[in-house]
C-alpha cells in the first residue's frame, strides 16, 4: 500500500479517465513512447528521456515524453480501466502490481532481465514485484516505510526505543504521541513484530487470499495489550497522522512524538528539536518486540498493450525502462531527490550523513514486510475496522478482554474469507 490515506499524487488534484484520453499510445501514433511518473520526479525523468536517447542513437529521433503525471499509487486503477490510452512506460507502487496482473494489462519482465535485477537490486525488490514468481516491474526505489519521530526535549533517546517510554514521557509533558494504528499502513506492527505471520495463499477456488495468524491467542493477547495501552493514557495516545497535524504539532509543541511516512524536510530542517529512529518495541507479557512496518517498492512498469503496436514498440518500452532503472540513474535519484533506491551499489554507496529518515529506514530494514507481495486489496478496510476498537476503547459487541479481542479478531478473518490457522494452535506470549 502506498499510505493510500496520505498520498494521492496526482497534478492539479483530481485526475480523471477523460483527462487521460489523448494521453497514451494513441492508435496509429509513429515512434512514440509515453510514460507516467509522478509529479515531482517529471524533470529528473525527462532528464533520463535526453540521456537515453543520447545513450541510443536509434532512438534519437523517437518521441519518448512524460504524457502525464500520476501518482505511483493511482496508476493501477487508470491502467486498468483503459490501457488502450494510458502510458507505455509507467512508474506503479508494488501493490498496484497484483491487480494490474490479474487485469492483464502488464508485461512480463524475460527470466534473463529477472535473473540480472535479482544481481544488481537483490531479491527482495525483485519478490515485491513479482506475482507466482513472475516479474512485472523493474524496481528502483525501496523507501516507502515509516519510523518513528520524536522531540528531543520531550523524549529522551532511551524513552524512545519503547512504545510504553514515550507514552509515558508524552503524558508526563502534557503531549501527544500522534500515531494512527487505525489505518491500514501502520496496522499490523505489533501483530507481525510479535511473530504473528502475513502474506497470501491461492485458494480451491483459484483466487487469492490473506493468509496470517492474526487470529490466535497470540493475536489477541497483542491486541489486548494495544488496548490497555491506550485506555491507560488516553488523550495522550492521538491517532491522527495528517501530515498538518503533525507538522503543526511540533511547529506549536503540542506533540512530542509520532510513527508516520513522511518526508523528513517537512518538519525537521526548521526545528533541530526532532530526531528521527527506527520504530521502538512493544511488550506484551514478558516480551519485547520491535514494530515492524510495511515497506513499499516502487517499479517501473509496461503496459502490454505495446505489443499490439508491434516488436519495435516493445523492445523500445523495455529499453527505456531498463534504463530508467539503471544503476546511473538511480543514483540521480538518490541524490537529486532524495529516494531510498533498490540497487544494491547504490544504497552501499549512499551518503546519508544529511538524511536520518534513510538511515532509519535502513535500520529497519532487517526487520520489515515488503507490502506488494503479502497484502490484497481487501486487506486494508478489515483491518483499520478492527483497530478502530482500539481508538474507541473497547471491544463492543465482541466482549471485553481476551475474549473481546478474540472476537474482534474472529470477525476481522471471518468477513474477509481470510485463510487462517486455528486458534489454539498458535501459542501464547509469556
């Protein structure tokens, strides 16, 4: 998921199909390659389009231009409803790519290609852009995740390696710790920090399903803990992530801490209060465990609908992809905008001496899930639904205690079709 709640990259707001029309291949178009990539990567991408062609003088006199800007995280549906006049080339977040597939709208990366991105970006970025071992995307950015971020004169480092030590140092300077387990994005931290499993499985039936063990005594007693937690300080614990919120919340001193995506320019170049760390661990029983967040992939993408313009077509959208994607312009990436990039030299070549929001990322990164491979699309609603118990304080309906958060869990599986394990057998925290 690319924080679908906090990120719609789109030019000029509200994009439509219609706005799209003459924005593809156009039937009958001539040596023309159009791409989409998001707003704010447009230059550095039209950059790339100069020096590729410069690179390949057969495609010299090729039109290769930027047809649109478009969000990584609405690609997908665009794509999807009209691939006859969206873009050849197309930046897409991985976990677009899996209904992309199933709506037959990509083309398939060749074993060869596979076998060298897995050398060059490793095999991570190369699973979170693959469907049953396929490979759709050419990856080039790893840096879609969240950390935490903490006023230094409201929480000390040590405070802060725990959830329950900047609760307490928040409630004890009358502040907030904004951090939304509400959303989607950041829901399943304490469940798969704590050893619970998510991913997802082909059912009988062909389709594909979630498949964790949210759903156990395990997963209830992680749940209980969240709740008691939040009942214990209140007011304290606020689950609004909205980038103004936060930034005004430092900016005003009214938040001392918070767990969010974020650009960490936004609030920490004007105030050297704010410190930037891995995510803390929670304890549930005896235990303590790091949340563990979703890492987002970004890949370049190509509609198939290319091969019906012929090979040449083909050959060109793929050479330009490759290109984009390659080790020289990911590092142009890297170091005019910013990004946390995939190939591997890149990344061990990185100075992020100024950028502690990659350094906490890389921190992290032992210790994530990569989100395109183990989530489906209907894995976000049920499970901001469940914790939406948490930020009201009870279980409802479901009970109270273990019992309440056994039956909120049942539910949350139970509506979904979800694959599960029984509840018994997936032991307790001590």
């Amino acid at each position: 998921m690319f924080n679908k709640k906090k990120l719609a990259l789109v030019a000029g707001g509200v994009l439509t199909l219609g706005a799209l029309a003459a924005c593809g291949p156009s039937a009958g178009a001539t040596n023309t390659i159009t791409i989409w990539c998001p707003p704010t990567d447009k230059k550095t991408v039209e950059a790339i389009i100069d020096d590729f062609k410069e690179a390949n003088p057969d495609y010299a006199d090729w039109t290769i231009e930027v047809s649109q800007t478009v969000g990584e995280g609405d690609t997908q549906k665009l794509l999807t409803a009209d691939k006859t006049n969206s873009a050849d080339v197309i930046c897409m977040a991985d976990d677009n790519i899996r209904t992309a597939v199933q709506g037959e709208t990509l083309l398939a990366l060749t074993n060869e290609e596979k076998a060298a991105i897995v050398a060059s970006d490793g095999q991570e970025a190369v699973d979170a852009c693959s469907i049953d071992g396929t490979l759709y995307g050419y990856p080039y950015r790893g840096d879609n995740s969240y950390m935490l971020f903490y006023d230094k004169t409201v929480v000390s480092a040590d405070q802060a390696k725990s959830v329950e030590g900047i609760l307490a140092a928040c409630k004890a300077a009358g502040k907030t710790f904004n951090y939304d387990i509400t959303t989607g994005w950041y829901s399943i931290s304490p469940l798969v920090g704590h050893g619970l499993k998510m991913g997802v499985k082909t059912g009988e039936d062909g389709k594909i399903y979630m498949d964790t063990d949210f759903y156990s005594t395990k997963g209830a007693q992680i749940a209980q803990q969240v709740m008691d937690l939040r009942n214990e300080y209140g007011a304290t614990w606020v689950f609004d992530v909205s980038n103004s919120k936060v930034e005004n919340g430092f900016a005003d001193g009214t938040m001392g801490a918070t767990i969010l995506w974020n650009d960490y320019n936004t609030f920490i170049a004007s105030n050297k209060n704010i410190a930037v760390a891995e995510l803390p661990t929670l304890t549930v029983g005896t235990t303590a465990a790091q949340l563990t967040p979703f890492l987002g992939y970004k890949a370049v993408v190509i509609n198939n609908y290319v091969e019906s313009r012929g090979d040449e077509y083909v050959a060109a959208a793929r050479a330009f992809a490759k290109f984009m994607t390659n080790e020289d312009n990911q590092k142009t990436y890297q170091t005019e905008l910013g990004y946390g990039m995939t190939n591997l030299d890149v990344m061990k070549e990185a100075d992020l001496s100024d950028n502690p929001f990659m350094n906490a990322i890389n921190a992290q990164l032992p210790n994530v899930v990569p989100q395109g491979v183990n989530v489906t699309n209907d894995f976000w609603s049920p499970m901001e639904t469940f914790w939406t118990n948490v930020e009201t304080g009870n279980w409802g309906d479901y009970g109270t205690g273990l019992d309440g958060a056994k039956g909120a869990l049942r539910a949350l599986v139970s509506t979904t079709g979800w694959v599960t394990t029984d509840l018994i057998q997936n032991g307790t925290i001590a």
